[in-house]
C-alpha cells in the first residue's frame, strides 16, 4: 500500500493525472453552463470567446457564494464555508471538534438519516475543478457496535481543503446542470473551483493570521450537588434496599474527591490557539501559465486540547502547445494530522468494551489532572489523513465548430490510525488497534461538442461517456492484554495463518478485519441545445448510466431531462432583469454497496446480536445465510430521483435589488429499504424497492444595494437568503403504509424526520389518577402495571394499554425554515460584514438529559448510557423542566422516546464579524512597495451570540438523526487578527 502523501504526488504526475473541467478552451466550451461561473484563463483563444458567447448556456442561475467576508474567517471545512451562504443549503456540525464530520444537505433529506451511517447517502456532492471528492463508505460499521464513530481516524475529507486556495463556490440545484453531472451529483452540488493560472505580469499572495478560542462558560458542579439531585428521588421513592445501592463515590461526604472543590474545568477547558500561513504564484504567457498555492493550518477549540493541523499544496498548469491543442493540469496534495477528544465513551466504543462504570472521574481538578498526566504521556493516539486529487484535460478543435476533449480525474484519499490504551486506564487490559483505509476514485471523459450559427439562431450538440472506478478499502486489527504497557506497537508473525503476539507469554491472537468495495459507473450521454438571439434558450439532456451496484438484468437506467428558460426583459427591452426558467430531470441514484448486485449471499456473522464481531456461538469461523442482515433477493434495480424546477430571475431600480426565486419539487423514488417478513424465515427482513421521499419547497435570494458604493461615502449592501422545505413519504415496499427501523417510525403521508414519541402530560401522583378498564385492571405499560410516581402517557387508542401503538410523529430534526442574513457596510478603505445564519422550524430529542435523570437503569446495567465524563460535571440540564419520576420503575419513565424531551431547537446566531482595512491606500506604504496592489489588515470574531428557547449547549450541537447527546465539543467565541498582501 502507498501510505506516502509525496509519493503519490509522484506517481500522479507519473500518470500525467490532468485537470478536468479547469480553464481550458475546451473547459468552457464542453458544457457551458455548467462552467460559466469558472474565471477563462488567458489562454482561450479570440475564436474560442466567440463560440462561447453564442453556445446555449441554460441554467437555472446558481447560488455563487460571496467568498470575501467567508475568507477573512478561520474556517475549516467546506460546510462551514457554505453555511447561510447560499439558499436550500443547511449544514448539520454534530461538533465544534476540528476535522470533525460535517453534513451538507441541499434542498432537504432524500432519504432515512436514522444513523451516522445514513449521512453519507444523503450529503451534497463536492466538485474541486470538475473532480468529485469521493467520500468515506460506511461498511466499516459492519464491525462495529456501536455507531458514535467510524472506525480509523475518522477525520471528514473535506476539512483538507484550504480556503484560501479557493477562487469560487457555487451551489448547483437546478435540474439541468445536475442531470449533466450524472448520479454522483443527484444529492446536490458544491461546486468549488480553485485560483488557477493566469497571464500576465506574475501575482503574488500571502495571508496569514493568527488567533485565540475563547473558553466556554460552565458552571462545575460536585459530589454534593449530585448528591443533592439524586436525595429528591431516594427521599420519595427509594427502598431499604434502594438506599443500600447508593453509590460508593457519594456515601462518604468526607471524600474530597468527589465533595471537594469542582474545577476540572480549568484543566479541560483552556485557551487555544490557531494560525495560518499560505502564499500562492501565478502568471505566465497567452501561450502557457501556471499557479502554486502552499499553506499550513492549525485549527483549535479550547475543549480537551482537540486540534487539526494541516497541509496543503496546489499546482495548475495551462498551455496552448498548437492553436488547435489545449492542455491544462491540476493537482492538489493534503495531509491532516488530527488531534481527537479524550471522551470516555469513544474509546470503549472503539474497543467493544464496558469496563465498571461504577465511579467516575473526578471533578478535583487535581485527581483529574493526574489521569490526564497519564492519558498524556502513555496514551498513542495519532491520526493522519492523506488526500491527493487532479485531473489532466486534453482539448483539440478538430473543426472550427467541432471540439473534442478527453479527461483522466483521481481522487485518492487515506486514512491511518494508531491506538494504544495502558492497562492503567483498563482495569489492567491494555488495548491497541491499527487501521489503514482508503478511497480511490479515478474518471475516464470524453466528450466531442458540435456548435453551428443560423442567423439569430444557435444550435449546440454535446456527446460523451464517463466511466469511473471507486474503490473503497480498509484494514482494521486490534488486540487486548499485550504483555505490557511499554510496548504500543502491534507486532504480528508472517504466519497469515498464526497471527499473534510476538513475547513470551505469547499465544494471544491478533483480530483482523479486512473488507473492500467496488463501485464502477458507465455513462453515456447526448445534450442538445438551442438558442435564439438569447432570448428563448431551449436544453434537453439524455443519459444512460450503468453501475456495478446494481443486479444486472436492471443494470442500466435511462433519464432524460429538458429545459426551457425565456429572457423576458431581452424580447420587451428592459433595462432590468426579468427572466423564467423551467426545468425537469431524472437523475439516478447510486448505492456504494455490492450486497445489493449479488442477490442471496452468505455471511460470516453466526453468533451474538450485541458484538458483530464475533463469528459464532461457538468460535468457530463459518458461514451462514445472512440472516442478521437480511434477506437480498432479486428484482433489485435502480433508484433515482425527479426534479421539477421554476424559476424566477428578476432586478428593480436599475438592479439595485436582485432576486432569484425557486419552486422546486424533488421525488427521489425506488429506494432500496429493509421490510418485515415473517419470523420463522430467520431473517430480520427482506430489502425491496419502492421506498419514494418527496421535498418540497422554495428557494429564495435577495440581493440588494441600500446604499450604493462610493469612493469616500459610506456604502451598505445586504443579502438574505432563505428556504422552506418540507418533505413527505409518498410510499413504502410492497405497498405498505408504516415501517419500523429500530425507535423511529415511517409512515406514508408524514416527514420522514419525525421523532416517534408517546405524548407525555404530567405525573400520577396517587393511585386513584391511574385509569382501569371495565374489569378493573390498571394501565399497563407492556404487562408492567402504572404505579405512583410513573409518568402519565397519552392512551392514544384507549386499550388500557401503553406499547408502541401509542406513539406519535412528532417535531423534525431538519428545520422547515433555514439559510442566512449578510451585511457589508464600507467606508472609504474599511469594510465590515455580519453573517447571521437561522434555523427555524426545527426540534431535538435531549437524550443528554433523559441519561441524567435515568441514571438507575443506566447504572445498574452498567450501560455506555451510565459513562459519566468530566464535562458532565457542570449543570447543562434544566433541573427545573422536568417531574421527579419514580426512576426504579420498571415503566423506565424516564425513557427518552417521549415528548417530554422534546425540544425546539430554533436559533438565530451571528456567526461571524470581520472589519478590515486596505494599508495600501496610505500614500507612504504604496510608495514605499512598488509592487503591492493590496495590504488588507483585518479582525473577525466568531459565535458572538445564539438566540434560541432549547436547554442544551448549542442548538446546533445535534447530531444527524436529531439526538442530543450533550458530546459535540462547544462553538466559542473565537478572534483573529490577519493580513493579506498581493504583490
């Protein structure tokens, strides 16, 4: 395996890897409206621009994102360079925590999101120069019992990509330009282009800042405050026997541990820095230029020393080696080094294993302070990820209508972990664990576009197929109990078949996980278009696409698309805008997994339901249908997905004030679910088409110039942006009206981001509030009779009994209203912009506080529900919200699947402020720099304030099924102080 970041660079070149869809002659020309938003290098010839400007270029216009506020912010990763950004585009950050996974999601979920492993068929597509960034497959949590993290460094690929390196961002929505891209795209599209080269005297730039994340607020508490919120229940409902159990570490009050001064804080939380250094070069000729972009980031939050340290490298190559040839290149080389969370709860997940959890960590920051003395020096933890991505284009005019182009595009990215855990930290048992996993992704284009001239009328045809290769791979081992805590590496025979510790006790083998997947998709494509002197512009695009994931009788799927769009203001002469687009596509759905192609299979998990991971009852390797999975049958074919879209493009006042409206409409069809069969089959059911998820909504933009800008007066200009969604169900396999997966809910006619909930009113206070039936007989919960002190849940069909028929749909994790609110005021060389983002219409289920009042159950199974970790000892639960249950109730009252934890989590939140000042409008330093066309000093602060009614941390703190967990490590509020000088 390659796992040399530099070496890849090499054999990339080795393979003369080129740029697809960078700025070529044939770039612009292939499919215009697709690369109108690209800067044309210089390159491009006078015939060429002419061809340019009279070739049907129908596009809904896209959402362009205005990169100069965004760039003076210490940002990440692409989701936050998008957030409230652009409208249709709402970005869920379960975590503060750099190089943490982030989801974009445009226009709305396409599908179920009840698990961490469902975001990734969900999330928008991000495009860098044309190259689909491929993203990590979640087969890995096929070996994994719990989903908190995925295996390996767990690090999002799109936290390696530098701001700074960035010339554009656009969303892509509209049906066309999406029906052009092909499946990889059918979730939406963040199209980003980087600075590339340019002719001309050569430019030079260089930009750094330097800044500080702020501590949050918390207020700490102790034994005795814990002590004091478990007496309400213990006082009112606990037994001899109850007290008996009372926890150790709190029935001694003398134990300063626990009862003495609470100021964990100050060695958890602490002021942290980040920084950035990058500088780029580009210039050239008319015949041939070039561009280089070099930097180095950290990232930082103030939570458990959690950073991101990254590198980045960029190379563009342009030449016009003949009139007729155009050649352009593209590479991009990253590599992050992540430093993670210390949590508790992550690292038992990691190692499929619960110690005793009957005492925690201290809130002594002394004691603490010693257990992270010995996490620090005697933990390994390191995390490095490795991204290489380019393309080489090659374009030849073989007639001066007729271009043809060939594209070879690689994404290649890696992710390596190294763990170590001391025994010291595992009742004795030390742990440790390797992973090595990789995406690979290269694309094979060709395209051959045809344009003629009528009078007024211009006709365009594009032909073309793509064929790619994903290849998703991991290597995952882990072992237990090595025969000392000095040695953290893992070292295996060369016996594959006698894998083992190597010391002399020896004997204790080595866990190995290996597993990889295929996916290959072949497209064949044809677009026509037409336009008449720009004022009636008619596309229509049609497409075959055959994937690897699919069975092969339904291999290949047909979809057309067509467009029509009418320049209103042109044809009635108006000096405004005024023009209507409508659109339709079918788009198909790609899946990342071959399960679904091979129809009956064998698996290798026979035993316990709790650890996938073991083989058997027994221990004995085998294999056996793949009933924990579920039945794969056949009959197996295509998802896909119909988009309708109207648009409407307008200015006032001398466009002044700009709007785009968007009705859309998006029914993503024939998605592939598990259904129920009978029991005695074995099987926990059977996968079928026919899932079908409609989104709803619109989209809208509002630009507008208050007051216009002038040299020495005050200038303000505003945008708002903004979309109501909705989504419904409109139908289930085999014609069903509701479907259970785990705790949620599906039913046709409803959001499939509901929560599935009983509706909670209140308490039973004595025994003659609860409800009998005509045989006297109490309301029972599941054959466990209500008692005194048991919440009070709605009998919604009055049978005397409460189970799951009395749960109800209730709120959505994905808001209903959502985007952003920009401002730039600017005065002579000073400007200022505020950005608010807003979600509205949005709620969560505060599983944080459910665990904090059921520590009963939690604890006495000894449940990763009951791990309690040091940010826990702080007061971040509403105490006063909620009734004082019985909480050795075999009703479990506190359960987390009822309203009662049930939160809006609507926000309003100013997410950043910058102001900067141009230098170089001072007289002596423009003097005194011959060459600077720029000196932009400038201050941002971030996270100044949130309004919102929810009880946690941070609204958006949630993560992607919509759970609260109270893990995702705080937004603070954070300062910089940076300059930018262009020379």
């Amino acid at each position: 395996m390659i796992r040399n970041v530099y070496y890849y660079v090499f054999l990339l070149f080795y393979f003369v890897s080129l740029n697809e869809g960078y700025c070529s002659e044939w770039n612009v020309l292939k499919n215009s409206s697709m690369f109108m938003q690209q800067d044309t290098v210089e390159v491009l010839s006078a015939q060429t621009r002419a061809k340019i400007s009279t070739l049907n270029k129908l596009t809904l216009t896209g959402d362009s994102i205005n990169l100069k506020p965004v760039k003076n912010n210490p940002f990440i990763s692409v989701g936050s360079f998008v957030t409230g950004q652009a409208s249709g585009v709402y970005v869920q950050t379960p975590s503060a925590e750099p190089g943490s996974y982030q989801n974009i999601l445009v226009r709305g979920l396409s599908g179920v999101q009840f698990s961490n492993r469902d975001a990734v068929n969900n999330q928008a597509t991000v495009y860098v120069n044309g190259v689909p960034i491929g993203m990590e497959n979640s087969f890995a949590y096929d070996i994994q019992r719990y989903d908190y993290n995925r295996i390996g460094p767990a690090t999002d690929y799109l936290a390696s990509l530098d701001l700074s390196s960035i010339e554009s961002i656009e969303i892509i929505k509209d049906p066309i330009r999406l029906a052009e891209l092909g499946p990889l795209a059918v979730n939406g599209v963040v199209w980003i282009t980087t600075k590339g080269g340019k002719s001309g005297p050569r430019e030079i730039s260089v930009n750094g800042y330097f800044g500080m994340n702020t501590k949050p607020a918390v207020t700490p508490v102790n034994g005795q405050f814990e002590n004091l919120f478990r007496s309400n229940f213990y006082n009112k409902y606990a037994t001899a026997d109850d007290k008996l159990k009372y926890p150790g570490y709190l029935s001694d009050s003398t134990n300063m541990n626990f009862y003495g001064p609470s100021n964990w804080k100050d060695a958890y939380y602490a002021t942290a820095s980040l920084y950035t250094m990058d500088v780029s070069l580009r210039g050239g000729s008319d015949r041939a230029n070039f561009s280089f972009f070099g930097s180095h980031t950290k990232n930082a939050v103030s939570s458990d020393d959690a950073n991101l340290k990254r590198y980045n490298v960029v190379f563009n190559v342009n030449m016009l080696p003949f009139s007729w040839l155009t050649v352009s290149s593209y590479i991009n080389a990253r590599r992050m080094e992540r430093d993670r969370n210390s949590n508790l709860r992550d690292r038992y997940a990691e190692m499929a294993y619960l110690p005793d959890l009957s005492t925690p960590l201290s809130p002594n920051k002394n004691v603490y302070g010693m257990y992270r003395s010995l996490y620090d020096r005697d933990v390994v933890d390191d995390n490095v990820s490795n991204h290489v991505n380019g393309s080489l284009n090659l374009s030849m005019d073989i007639l001066s209508n007729l271009t043809l182009s060939s594209t070879f595009s690689l994404d290649y990215n890696e992710g390596i972990r190294d763990l170590f855990y001391p025994g010291k930290l595992m009742e004795t048992i030390n742990y440790m664990s390797t992973y090595y996993g990789y995406t690979q992704r290269f694309i094979f284009s060709n395209k051959l576009a045809y344009n003629y001239q009528l009078n007024k009328s211009n006709f365009s045809a594009v032909v073309g197929t793509d064929y790619s290769e994903d290849l998703f791979r991991y290597n995952f081992a882990r072992a237990y109990d090595g025969p000392n805590d000095y040695i953290k590496l893992n070292v295996v025979s060369g016996d594959r078949k006698k894998i083992e510790y190597l010391q002399p006790r020896g004997g204790l083998r080595v866990l190995r996980y290996v597993n990889k997947e295929l996916f290959n998709l072949h497209s064949i494509y044809g677009k026509l278009g037409y336009n008449y002197d720009d004022i009636l512009e008619l596309t229509s695009v049609l497409r075959w696409d055959g994937s690897s994931s699919v069975q092969r009788d339904s291999r290949w799927l047909f979809t057309p698309s067509v467009g029509a769009k009418w320049n209103v203001n042109k044809q009635l002469d108006w000096k405004d805008i005024f023009d209507v687009t409508a659109a339709y596509s079918r788009v198909g759905k790609p899946v990342y997994t071959s399960r679904h192609a091979v129809g009956p299979q064998y698996d290798s998990r026979m035993g316990w339901s709790e650890d996938p991971t073991v083989s058997s009852y027994f221990g004995f390797s085998g294999i056996s249908r793949a009933y924990s999975y579920g039945w794969t049958g056949y009959d197996l074919g295509w998802a896909y997905s119909d988009k309708f879209e109207l648009a409407l493009n307008n200015s006032f006042f001398n466009k002044r004030i700009s709007t785009l409206i968007s009705l859309y409409q998006r029914d993503d069809k024939d998605q592939i679910t598990l259904t129920p069969v009978a029991e005695e089959f074995g099987y926990t059911g059977q996968y079928r088409n026919g899932l079908s998820v409609r989104n709803r909504g619109i989209d809208a933009t509002i630009n507008a110039q208050i007051l216009p800008v002038h040299e020495n007066k005050v200038g303000w200009s505003t945008s708002l942006n903004f979309n109501w969604n909705k989504n419904e169900l409109l139908t289930l396999p085999d014609g069903l009206t509701e479907l259970v997966e785990g705790n949620r809910l599906l039913r046709v006619g409803e959001s499939i981001d509901k929560f599935w909930l009983f509706e909670n009113t209140g308490i039973y206070e004595n025994i003659s509030e609860i409800p009998t039936n005509t045989n006297g007989v109490r309301l029972n919960n599941n054959g466990v009779p209500f008692e005194v002190g048991d919440a009070r849940w709605k009998d919604q069909n009055n049978d005397n009994i409460i189970n799951d028929d009395d749960k109800v749909l209730k709120g959505r994790y994905t808001p209903q209203f959502y985007g952003g609110f920009n401002h730039t005021l600017t005065y002579k060389g000073f400007d200022l912009n505020l950005a608010f983002t807003y979600a509205l219409g949005i709620d969560a289920l505060n599983q944080r506080a459910s665990y904090r009042y059921d520590f009963v159950n939690n604890e006495d199974k000894n449940a990763i529900g009951a791990i309690r970790e040091i940010f826990q000892w702080q007061q971040d639960v509403d105490l006063e919200k909620y009734p004082i249950y019985n909480v050795w109730s075999g009703t479990n009252p506190y359960r987390v699947d009822q309203d009662l934890f049930l939160e809006n989590a609507s926000y309003l939140k100013l997410r950043s402020a910058s102001m900067g000042y141009d230098l170089s409008r001072i007289t002596s330093i423009k003097n005194s720099i011959k060459t600077l066309r720029r000196a932009y000093l400038y201050v941002t602060a971030n996270n100044l304030f949130t309004v919102t009614k929810f009880t946690g941390n941070d609204p958006e703190l949630v993560n992607f099924n919509g759970i609260y967990d109270g893990y995702g490590l705080p937004f603070t509020k954070t300062f910089t102080l940076g300059l930018k000088l262009d020379l």
